[in-house]
C-alpha cells in the first residue's frame, strides 16, 4: 500500500469568512428556507440589540421583487471610525470578521440577543452582495461587499438627518437553491419580536411574487401577546395580570390570563431568544404560582383543612402565561440556545411574581375565586385520571398480553427499527395488515374520528377507548407522565382517506400529539403517511399520482387521447393490500411528512383556532384560507 504524505502542507487555514462560506449549516442551521430566513433575522435581531438599549424605536424590513433584503432602522448606526485592532473601519470590523461586535461588555449593551457576535459578518459572507448604509454624525456612509469582501472602503455618500442603519443584501444562490422568502413565517417571527419589545414598530413589505405589508406595533407588549393567543377562548378574567419589574440589572416581565380550556399554554424568552425548554425563569414562575395560589385558596377558605395543596399541574390548567427576561449576562444551555441556566433569575422572577399575583388576587376577589375554583376542579379531574391510569397500569402488571387487542403488532423487538401505522377504519386497518411487512410494521385500526383533546379533561381523555389503545401502543404514557425511553416504535405514522373525514380524523391525532405527546413530535418520531389521490391508466402502463397538479401534468404530456383510465381514491380501503404497500407503506417508494414544530406559539393560535369551542375564529381561519384548499372533497 502506498504511504500517504501527511505534512504542514496539509493544513488549511481558513479566513472567517471562507470557514462561513464552507460549512454555512454551522452558522445558520441550514441552507434550506429556514436558513435563508435565518440570515433576515440575524440583521434584524442588531436592530432588537439597538431597541432594547433604548435606541431604536422603528424598524423596516423590505423584500423585493428581486429577492433583496433591506433591513433599516433608527438606532445611533453601527460605529465608523477606525478600529484599534484592525485598522480598518468599525463598520468593516462587524462585517468582516467572526466574533466582532459591541455585546461582549456591557458599556454598548447591557442586554444582547446575540452572544458571539457573528450575525453581520455571517449573512454578508453568505450573500453574493451586501451593501450598508449608515446615517451618524450628519453624514452617510457607504460601504460594499461581494460574497463578504469589501469592494472599496467605507465612503461618505452624501449629508443627512438622524441616525440610523440600513443594510440591504442578496443571497447567495450557490449557498442556498432556494430564495423564496416565506412571508407568513417572517411575519409571525416579527410580530413575536414587536410583543417582546413593546412601543417598538416593525413594519415588514414583501414584494417577491404580490405585495404583502404588515405593520407590528403593541403598546401592551406581552400582555397583548397574552391576549391575542386567548382571543379565541373564554378567560377567566378579562385583562391579563401583569408583571413589569427591574431586579439587579435585570428586567422581569410576564404575562398570566387564565381561560376556560384544559391545555397549557406558556412560553418564556430571555432577552427575546425563545427558550422552549424553559430553563431558572420558568423555574421561577411556576413556583410562585403554585405557591402563591396555594397560599390565597388556603387564606380564604377556598381550600379547606382536610384538602391537599393544589399541584403545579392543577394551577397550571387553562393558563396562557408568557416570561420574558432580559439579563446581562445570559448564559443558555446547549448549542441551540434552548434553556436559560442562570440560577439567580429563578429567585427575581420567583419573588417578582408571587409580589405582583399577591397583590392582583387581593385586589380582584369575584376573578381570583374563579381561577381556584377551575384549579380545584382540575385537581379533582386530575385526581380520577390518576386513578383510572393507576387501574389500567394495574390490569396490565396482571395481564401479560397488555397490549391492545385490535393492534397488529410486528416481529421485530428493537423500538428503533420497528413502524407503527395508526390506520383509519377496519377496512383500511385490514388492507394494511395484509400489505405491511411484519417483520418491522405494526398496525392499529382506529374506529372513527377520536375525543377532540382540545375540548375534553384529562379524565375523559384517558378514559376514551381509541386514546387508551393509542397510548398503550406506544408505551410512552403521556403528558406529565409520559417516558420517551419507553418508546415502542421509532416511527409513528397518521395514515387516513384523502377525504375531509380523513382530514378531520388526521387533525384530531395532531391535536392529541402536540397537546400531551409533544416530545414524540420534537424527537421527529411522527410522520404522516401519503396515499396516491389517482391511479392513471393508459393501455398496460399504469401511474401513482399524489396530487392534483401532477395528474394535470401527465394528462396534459398524454396528450388528447380520452383512452386514458383515471381512478380517484378517497379511501385507504378501496386499494389491494399489494397496492396499499407499493404506493404508501414500502420505505423504497413511499413518500412521507414529518411532523415537526417551528413555531409553537403559532400551532397554539391554529389548535385554538381549529379545534376550540369558539365559532366566529374558526369561521374567519377557514374563510381566510379557502383559497389555498387542496383535495377539496365535495
């Protein structure tokens, strides 16, 4: 075998922007449509650095036709003058090199979104044009860039008023295949943005294939964001409890409102980065509220002598609540930023809530009986749950073929090589039995459309039959009690009739999902399968077609000959069982979704909206959305 020289030669170093250039996934996350959207929110997100300081008061994102990002504000524009350590402009410095910014102290910000100070260097390494303009000291200044390399030094282009900076860019088509900016995602990421930071106004104008343009502006902050989620349930108490305190350097602030519901809905941010594993703020709020309502039910004789203290979980039924810090020195535990672990924002949230909630449940007497009374009442249900769980976990220590009786099990025994389909009706139920391979797929029929979980108490979930046979499939338990390691089948998968039954039946098991089984969506363990709308047949050659669009494609490349055979299926149980395997169970040729969470606080608004009790939410999503109906079933 031939010896390998391996020397000094051999090493590369990269500059920053190269190393960018070569693994953009590290800085971004992806090179896909996320990705690209990243890059938007990474110039924005300097604007947010500037509001926070106190700063900047508006924002304006545009979009052009042309796929051009401007990003500007009112802020005091980044710095210009020459840079000690570099020798070149301040301005160049940010944008030019990794790590080079004004949050690693805190004479610039005393609160930061962004920690390492990569942001503008990375979207201007990123994109094949960037150009920045910044209004400071009476002047405008200038400075270009071609895929993150100046093409001149800073200019002044002119005079002007104000302060300010505005960068415009062009993403880089080698780096990303797709540049169509989703205007929707941007939009709900702004509005989240402006309810963070209130008085602050982002106006955000797409013109990339029509005109879209929305204006974000909330003097309530996240009270209105409070609101807006509760819009469409009935609350307990009419304006949110809110908590606007500054402890130590550090600002606390949170929203409470209680309604009707039975889910949890609460979110918490530090210094407007989403922690979605909550983390010593969450920590902290919860237990000030259990405490503080445990205290006021005690006091009052709501809860008597004899009763137990109302748990976290019974406090926390039909709570829509909303924590956002901003500290000096956020300190996130692991890569993606997704939990705060600064131990002395537990005891500020703590004792800043239990003070403000004290104070509201005094002052609020007829709203504050309401929300024990709900409390004691989901106590109670979660009570009978408990016991109804305790019995069924009982029937099965006896029973060793605990599994459900209709489930379909397979021969395999390692969960990560092993499938689970949940199947609309016997019928299909059978055809899939008789189509799926059994050394790895398991099937279980569900009988009609399952309990809208969204509507319906923990007890009367557990005790409805198709829930019960679901979670004893899976083995996971489910919500406060649920254990992923107990996992039975790596891949779960909703297969239903590409009807409006099927629709229904698909959304109700996403309800349940994301409502008591979230981490099986968060571990990307949850699919939903895709069977063919038609079966196009010329002669003997024969096509699985999965979508409207593709069977005019095909008809129109057959051409006008009406010897062509279209069969439309509506239901998983008018295909053979051989059919059924080819087209949507086989792993060689099936297509398949995953299901996944990009924005949690948008999929609450759509639940709520979709699957609540209020009507006219429901009426105005549909009618909103008729346009981009597909596989409309009349």
């Amino acid at each position: 075998m031939e010896e390998q020289k391996y020397t000094a030669d051999d090493i590369q170093v990269l500059g920053d922007l190269e190393a960018v250039r070569l693994r953009p996934a590290m800085y971004i996350g992806s090179t896909d449509q996320r990705g690209l959207h990243h890059l938007v929110y990474e110039i924005v997100d300097n604007c947010i650095d500037e509001a926070m300081a106190g700063y900047c008061d508006k924002v304006l994102v545009e979009i052009g036709a042309d796929g051009v990002v401007k990003v500007s504000d009112d802020g005091r524009g980044i710095p210009v003058e020459k840079h000690a350590t570099t020798g070149v402009s301040a301005l160049e410095t940010v944008m030019t090199i990794l790590h080079a910014g004004g949050k690693f102290g805190h004479n610039t910000y005393k609160v930061s979104g962004g920690l390492h100070g990569v942001g503008a260097s990375v979207v201007n390494a990123l994109s094949s044009w960037t150009q920045v303009d910044v209004r400071r000291n009476g002047q405008m200044y200038r400075q270009e860039y071609n895929y993150g390399v100046p093409k001149g030094e800073l200019r002044v282009i002119g005079e002007t008023e104000g302060t300010g900076t505005t960068t415009s860019f062009l993403a880089d088509t080698k780096i990303f295949q797709d540049t169509q900016y989703d205007p929707k995602a941007l939009s709900q990421h702004f509005r989240e943005v402006a309810y963070l930071n209130k008085g602050l106004q982002i106006t955000f104008l797409h013109k990339m294939g029509g005109d879209y343009e929305k204006t974000f502006y909330f003097e309530g902050g996240i009270a209105s964001m409070c609101r807006h989620l509760n819009r469409g349930r009935d609350v307990l108490h009419k304006s949110p409890i809110y908590v606007n305190k500054s402890v130590s350097g550090s600002q606390i602030e949170v929203a409470i409102q209680y309604n009707e519901g039975f889910s949890e809905s609460t979110y918490s941010y530090a210094n407007c980065i989403t922690t979605p594993d909550g983390g010593s703020h969450m920590t902290g709020f919860r237990s000030a509220l259990t405490r503080v309502l445990n205290d006021y039910a005690r006091k009052n004789k709501i809860l008597k002598d004899d009763q137990a203290n109302l748990s976290g979980d019974d406090v926390r039924e039909g709570l829509t609540a909303i924590i956002s810090v901003k500290i000096p020195e956020p300190q996130f535990e692991g890569q993606t930023k997704t939990r705060l672990g600064n131990q002395e924002v537990k005891g500020q949230v703590e004792s800043c809530v239990a003070e403000t909630l004290n104070f509201w449940l005094e002052e609020h007497p007829s709203e504050s009986k309401r929300i024990i009374e709900k409390c004691l009442t989901a106590s109670r249900a979660r009570e009978a749950a408990r016991k109804a769980r305790d019995l069924v976990q009982k029937k099965s220590l006896l029973d060793s073929t605990s599994l459900p009786g209709k489930l379909t099990d397979c021969s395999e025994k390692d969960p990560e090589l092993c499938e689970l389909y949940l199947v609309e009706g016997e019928s299909a139920g059978g055809s899939a039995k008789q189509g799926r391979d059994r050394r790895f797929q398991a099937i279980l029929p569900m009988r009609g459309k399952i309990l809208n979980v969204e509507k319906a108490r923990p007890d009367k979930i557990l005790a409805h039959e198709e829930i019960r046979a679901l979670v004893t499939a899976l083995g996971v338990g489910m919500g406060d009690q649920l254990d992923m390691s107990k996992l039975r089948y790596w891949r779960v998968f909703i297969m239903t009739d590409a009807d409006v039954d099927g629709a229904h039946i698909r959304t109700l098991l996403l309800t349940f999902f994301f409502r008591f089984m979230e981490p099986l969506i968060a571990g990307g363990h949850l699919y939903v399968a895709q069977p063919p709308l038609y079966r196009i047949k010329k002669g003997k050659k024969q096509q699985w077609v999965y979508s409207d669009n593709e069977k005019d494609d095909i008809l129109k490349k057959m051409g006008e000959s009406r010897g062509v055979d279209i069969q439309r299926y509506k239901g998983l149980g008018e295909m053979n069982p051989d059919q059924l395997w080819d087209t949507t169970m086989n792993p060689e040729t099936r297509t398949i979704l995953q299901v996944g969470v990009e924005d949690a606080v948008k999929a609450d608004e759509i639940f709520t909206t979709l699957m609540g009790d209020e009507v006219p939410p429901r009426k105005a999503f549909i009618l909103s959305h008729a346009q981009t109906v597909r596989n409309l079933d009349i």
